[in-house]
C-alpha cells in the first residue's frame, strides 16, 4: 500500500522573508535561502516554507481554518519571545490537565498552536511507528537522569522499567536495564548540532569528559577536525559512546 510522508507546509506572504524571520525568531531555528524561491524554516526536520503570490495579499482572516501545531521543548519559553515580538494570542498558554496548550497569531494572521503533552501521556502511546534502535544500559535511573538533565532530551519512563527516549519528533530510542551490560567498543548515538565547538563547551561545563583516540587528530578539548564533519565523543554512565558531530546541509 502506497504511503505519504509529511514534509513541510508552505506559508504565502506578501513578505515572506518578515515572516520566516518571525518565526526563525519565536522558535529559534534556522531559515535557509538555499532552495529555490523559498526560504526555509526548519523545525525539527518539519519545513515551513514560505514565498510570495500574486493571489495572496493581506492577513489571513480565517487562521482557524488550518492551524500549524508545533511541540516545542519549552512552550513557556516560546511564548515569552511571541509576547516579546509582540504576538497576539488567541488562547494564551495554559495547563489542562498536566498538557501545555496556546493558539497565537503570526503576523500574517495565520494560527499556530503550542502543545505539549505530559510525559505521562506521551509513554502511554507506546511504541513509535517508525524503526527504533535500542540502547542497554546498567541503571534505568541513572540513564534516564543523564540523558534527561545533561543532554536535555525527553525521557518517557514505562511500566515494564524502560524508557523512551525522545530525541526529537523523527527519532526516538529505547533505553532498557541489562545489569551486566559491557558497552560497545563503538558509537552507539550521533548527535547532529549546529556547533559541535559550542557543544562540547555546555557539556563540559556540565561534567562531561571527552575521549581521546589514539591517531586522531582532536584538539585540547576533544574535537576532531578534517576527517568528515567536526566530530568529538563522551560516554553516558553505562559507558555507551555517543558523538556530538557538525550537522549536515538540509535535505534538498
């Protein structure tokens, strides 16, 4: 059966670059000029795309027809920068039930919506619907913490004492206990940022120790340069190695 991925949503605009510059502002992303006559935002590997058309002019009187829901990490933080850029909400943020919600306008009077599930709900859902790898790990907890407090992503504990891990809307890993875990002598997780020199700082700054590889050429601080993307490796506390790596070009 033929199947169709979500891609991206285009936003018409009689100033399409204001507008990409609001929301690379709000949700502090990146814009790309690279493809075509768009410019790009890209939100977690979701791209909102936006151009000009002679048949689109004015604002949009009719936002609730089609609404852009996005997740993000820190909705709270989000609307502080809508309210910042002088944003108009049409449902300001609020806590249902232990979920976050808020409907904005953007400036063209398109609506977006901020939703943020409990964590409680989210590992409800079970198991994601796209492939998955799985991580063993010695201690649940002290995996959940790290990866939670020091890399600062989202950890779904379950009932049967494993854990989602979410790393961003297309990727998600399980964490399970194996008491006798012996770490692979390989990279287990890469992840892709902006600037692995400004990464490795933060996770310094938190604790983290680097690994130095024999013949590699790293510098002081762990990061090898030259060979492929800058690249620099650490451990998590059941000794899995895991990479912070220069992020690619986006998909053309």
């Amino acid at each position: 059966m033929a199947t169709a991925t979500v891609n991206s949503m285009l936003l018409s605009s009689e100033n399409p670059d204001a507008l990409a510059e609001w929301y690379s502002a709000v949700f502090d992303a990146p814009v790309y000029r690279e493809m075509g006559p768009y410019a790009v935002l890209d939100l977690d590997g979701f791209f909102v795309m936006f151009d000009k058309r002679d048949d689109v002019t004015g604002p949009n009187r009719d936002g609730a027809r089609s609404i852009l829901n996005l997740e993000p990490d820190d909705p709270a933080a989000v609307a502080a920068r809508i309210d910042d850029l002088g944003g108009t909400w049409v449902s300001p943020l609020e806590n249902r039930d232990g979920h976050l919600f808020a409907t904005a306008r953007d400036p063209d009077g398109n609506w977006i919506q901020l939703i943020r599930l409990s964590d409680e709900a989210e590992a409800e859902m079970g198991a994601p619907t796209t492939p998955f790898c799985g991580v063993a790990v010695r201690n649940i907890e002290e995996a959940a913490a790290f990866y939670r407090d020091v890399l600062g992503m989202r950890v779904l504990p379950t009932a049967m004492g494993t854990a989602w891990l979410r790393i961003d809307r297309r990727t998600t890993v399980l964490l399970y206990p194996k008491p006798d875990h012996v770490p692979a002598q390989h990279t287990v997780l890469n992840l892709p940022v902006a600037d692995v020199a400004s990464a490795v700082a933060d996770l310094a700054g938190k604790g983290v120790d680097f690994l130095r590889y024999d013949g590699f050429p790293q510098d002081e601080h762990g990061v090898m340069r030259g060979r492929g993307p800058d690249i620099a490796w650490f451990t998590d506390p059941s000794g899995n190695v895991v990479s912070v790596l220069a992020a690619g070009p986006p998909p053309q």
